[in-house]
C-alpha cells in the first residue's frame, strides 16, 4: 500500500511495488547481510529491523543479550528517552538512549527539535568542523569510498541477479 514520502501523505488508496534488496556480503572471517526496502523510511507499516550478531552476544532491534563469561547470560533493552512527554516540560527532543542503566548516547544537540537523521546530520557538521581544525579523522575517504564501492556492487549484483566479487581497492591499502 502507498504511504508518505518526502511529499507528505498518500492522497488516495493505490498499491505499488515495493523492491526489497537482501545482499550477503562474505569478508572472509566475518559475513554481513544487507537487507533494503526503498520505501522503509516513510511507511506507517514496515517497522525497523537491526540484527548485529557476534560470537558471545547480539543485538536485536531494542534487546541486547551477551555473555558476560561462559556461564553468565546478560540482557537487557535499549531505552531511547524523549524529552517533553507525560508532562516534562523540556521541550521534545531526544535525551538519549540507555542500556540498561547506562547512557550509550547522548544527544548534544538539545534543545533542538531534530529528527533522528538531521541529529546524524549535526554530528557530522560538528565532526567535520573539529577535522577541519584539528585534522582529528572521524570516517575517512578511504572508509567512505569503500562503503560507496560495496553500495555499487551491491547494485551491480541485484542489475545482473548473480554474484559479485569484489577486489581489493587502492584506498584499502596502506
């Protein structure tokens, strides 16, 4: 079914095709899945999905569960913590996200009103400023240029509908 899209909402009841990209990636010691919808970031219906899996833990959409040592299984949820609900007076914006009792994020952009991409937005304005200064690398052209390169045999591999291998760019040397 039709949803928003940067225009605003649907102006009538109309189905469309929705492509779903799913990509394996294979780095040898370490495998990775992509999993794409174009229309993701604007459906009222399709919820977000994350699932990070590593040898002693993962993480699945808001639950973390690890293993402390061999016998001592934790979890816990990830919280995300608004400002300017049920009653506080802040103004809305994001506060952060806690683990457990434990802030992993904080957003140093209050009080702005900032959707959760324009607070990405804003730290890489930030970060570029403090590069710009410092010369302190926060996602290098190597690293950028690599994402941008497996984005485009990913591509490659849905255009064709086969594998793909990559090779080993100039940038990823050192």
């Amino acid at each position: 079914m039709d949803g928003p899209n940067r225009d605003g909402g649907p102006r009538e009841e109309k189905m469309i095709e929705s492509e779903q990209v799913i990509a394996s990636l294979d780095f040898g010691s370490k495998y990775g899945i992509y999993d794409f919808t174009d229309d993701q970031y604007f459906s009222w219906i399709r919820s977000n999905r994350l699932l990070v899996r590593g040898s002693k833990g993962e993480i699945t959409d808001k639950s973390v569960r690890y293993l402390k040592d061999f016998q001592t299984p934790i979890e816990y949820e990830l919280k995300r913590v608004n400002l300017g609900e049920y009653g506080n007076l802040e103004g809305y914006a994001l506060k952060g996200i806690l683990a457990g009792e434990e802030w992993i994020y904080q957003n140093a952009f209050i009080p702005g009103r900032l959707s959760d991409d324009e607070i990405g937005v804003a730290a890489c304005l930030e970060k570029m400023y403090r590069y710009a200064k410092t010369g302190e690398d926060f996602y290098s052209l190597a690293e950028g240029s690599q994402d941008h390169y497996l984005c485009l045999m990913i591509n490659e591999a849905v255009k064709t509908g086969g594998k793909v291998k990559t090779e080993t760019q100039p940038w990823a040397t050192k």
